[in-house]
C-alpha cells in the first residue's frame, strides 16, 4: 500500500543539530537551532521555573485533570495581558481574548486553519505573504491549513545588510486587497532585523489603506530587549490603529519552555460577541485537531506572571538571558573588527535579538562546517551558541571563510 511512499527530506534545522550532536570533535559549536545557551554552552532552565516546578511537584491540589479546549483560562489572559498590555483597550472591551496553544507552531497553525475557514475568499485563495526571508515553517503551516496562494514581501536588502523599507511597503501596496500578511512582532527570524517604530507607522498605515490582515508571529517577545512591554510595541501599535488581527506567543524562548510547547492565539476582533463567536469555532478546530492542550507549561506561565514576585524574578531572568547575547554580539563584532575581516560587520550589533543574519554566502558557511561550525546556509546564526571560550576559533574560521 506504501510501498510508493517517497522519503521526505529531513527538516534542516533538526538535522543540523543531529549532526552537531553526532560531530566527536571537541572544538564543534552549534550556531543552528535557536535555543538559548549559557556562557557554558548548556541549556538554561530559569531559575523562576525551577521554583515554581518545586512548588508544583508538592502542591496537593493540583492534579492531572483534562484543561478545557480552549486551554487554561488564567494562561490565556496572563498571555493575552503580556502582549497586549494589561490595560489594553482591547481587553477592556473585552474583545481579545487568547486560546492556549501548542506552542507558537501551534498558534499559527490554529491562526491558518482559523483563516481559511472563515477568511480565506472561497472562489479565489486568499494570498498569504510572509517577509523574504523569513522563518521556513510559517509557509508550510500556511500551506497544510488549505492555502494555496504563497507570496512574499520585500524585507532583507542584502547588499546593504538592512531593512528593505521601500520594498516592503511597495509590496504591501501592490498586494491584492484583504490578503494575509505574516509579520514578525519582534526580533526577526532569520535577520534579527527589526523596523524602527517610525517604519512600523508606515507599514501598519499601508496595510490599512490594502485592508490587510495581519498576522503578528510573535515568538521572541522579551528577548529582543530584556523588556516585555518594548518588544511588543508593534503588536500594540496595530491594535491602537484599530486592526482586526491574530497575535501567535511562543513561551519557547523566553521562558526557556522549549519542550513544553506551551503557546497562546490571542484574537484581537471588532467586538465582543465576535471574539466569542470565533473563539468558539477555534474551539472545535483544537476539539477535532488534538482534543484540548497539555497543562503543565501554562500552569508554570500562569503562576509566574500573575504573582508579581515571580513576575519580577522572570525579569531577572529575561534580562540575564537578553544581556548575554547582546555581550556577544558587541565581541563577535569587535573582535571580527580587530581582525580585519573583510566586510562591514556594523549589522552584527545593530541586529536584535537571538538571530544574526550575518552575510556569510552558502560556501562560506560550507567551508565552517568544515571547521566543525553548524550554522544554516543562509548565513543565519544563533548568537547564544557564542561563548567566552569559543569566540577565538569562531572568529578565526569566519575571518578564514571570508578570505580563503
Ligand atoms: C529556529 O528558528 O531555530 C527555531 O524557531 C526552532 C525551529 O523550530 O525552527
């Protein structure tokens, strides 16, 4: 019956980090897949999840019960209230609301099946754009939920390793009317390139005047910044500029939650009954799709972020993590800067968050590979796979790449 069956290819990113893993070698650093790394080279459970796991393991009136379909209800508006803002005019009228997912995946995969029942034009697909480059799943989930109409807009100007502002916003006008636009809130993945809040005024007024829907992927909140509230400027400017939109939170990254795929799909609509109305049909798409999510990650992000305590330990935390890779970047930079690699490696400290998009071509990155460094081909690196004691050879092999 299978027999026919072609072999798919393996997911690049989970690939590199199996060959990084089977690699014997003691100088091999993986600048793959994006997961925060001490100054140690090892994972970082937060300190904040640590206690509240403690207190959880020993609490006896927590049990193993079914979450409701739509998750748990204190995650969902603590999700809802971070991105948001707790005072949020949206909330206050009750009319966002989020709905726990499996991660942030998990959100844009509920987002597209959400939109192509009840969005998607029925006698033409709906075009769905994402940035150029952007983060390869946000295509393919797109693509499972039903559309068939894939485009994308102008983002990265590789010659001058910066925002390709002009392109972008004549992409967005030349969209057809109603299309989908897949933006990313923060931290952009691949680039690490965000707009300015000036650029993001233009982009949100654009999209306006194309009745765009925005889908905002927002998987790196706090970690761009150190601060929650900055890194969601842009998510907020769109609802104080009076958009219908859907906001994808991963608590992957900034709660160091990778395994737990804890998510939330916050539904900003025109009102009230509308917001109950389609959350009550994402309901029956999580009902027939997995049933209802997993507690234990929303149970530790519900019991952080509504103790302030906690909350503020979180910061901490946060802010550990924020301020590490932005040392890193400031020595790759002056460190590739008195070497005198050839290019102009300016872009490397003026990108945000966990990804650099560096400039390096496919044989460069090739040639790392060589010298035990995992990166993706597109030049894309994890800046929290950069230690103290790694940075020498890095630099060295990148310093040899661009000259040999
Ligand atoms: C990444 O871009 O490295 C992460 O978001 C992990 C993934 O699933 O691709």
């Amino acid at each position: 019956l299978f027999t026919d069956v072609e072999l798919a290819a393996p997911v690049v990113i989970f690939q590199l980090t199996a060959d990084y893993k089977a690699d014997p070698s003691d100088k091999k650093i993986n600048l793959g897949v994006g997961a925060y790394r001490t100054d140690e080279g090892q994972p970082w459970v937060l300190p904040v999840v640590r206690s509240v796991e403690a207190q959880m393991a020993i609490d006896p009136l927590l049990n193993h019960e079914y979450l409701p379909i739509l998750g748990m209800p204190s995650f969902c508006e603590a999700a809802t209230q971070l991105v948001l803002g707790k005072d949020s005019p949206a909330i206050l009228q009750n009319r966002a609301g989020g709905v726990q997912s499996i991660s942030g995946t998990g959100a844009l995969r509920l987002a597209a099946e959400f939109l192509f029942r009840f969005y998607n034009k029925r006698e033409k697909s709906t075009a769905v754009y994402v940035s150029s480059p952007t983060w390869g799943n946000q295509t393919a989930v797109f693509k499972n939920a039903g559309f068939t109409d894939h485009r994308t807009y102008r983002y990265w100007d590789a010659d001058q390793c910066a925002l390709d502002y002009k392109g972008m916003l004549e992409d967005i006008e030349n969209a057809p009317e109603f299309s989908i636009f897949i933006l990313h809130g923060c931290a952009h993945n691949p680039t690490g390139l965000d707009p300015s809040h000036e650029e993001w005024i233009g982009i949100a007024e654009a999209c306006k005047r194309r009745n765009i829907f925005p889908v905002l992927d927002c998987a790196y909140q706090g970690f761009a910044s150190g601060d929650p509230d900055v890194d969601a400027w842009s998510t907020r400017k769109f609802v104080e500029l009076g958009f219908e939109l859907l906001v994808c939170q991963s608590f992957a990254k900034n709660f160091g939650l990778y395994n737990e795929r804890i998510g939330n799909l916050c539904l900003v609509m025109r009102d009230s009954p509308t917001l109950s109305r389609c959350r009550s049909q994402v309901e029956l798409i999580v009902r027939a799709m997995y049933s209802n999510p997993p507690n234990h990650g929303a149970r530790i992000v519900a019991t952080t972020l509504s103790n302030p305590a906690l909350k503020q330990e979180w910061l901490d935390n946060l802010h550990t993590m924020a301020s590490r890779i932005k040392a890193m970047r400031h020595l790759l930079h002056s460190k590739l800067r008195s070497k005198g690699t050839p290019g102009n490696w300016d872009h490397i400290i003026t990108q945000i968050g966990m990804f650099s998009y560096t400039g390096l071509n496919a044989s460069q990155v090739e040639f790392l590979r060589k010298r035990h460094i995992y990166l993706l081909s597109s030049g894309r690196i994890n800046m929290c796979g950069i230690t103290t004691s790694n940075i020498d050879y890095l630099v060295e092999s990148i310093h040899d790449a661009v000259t040999s």
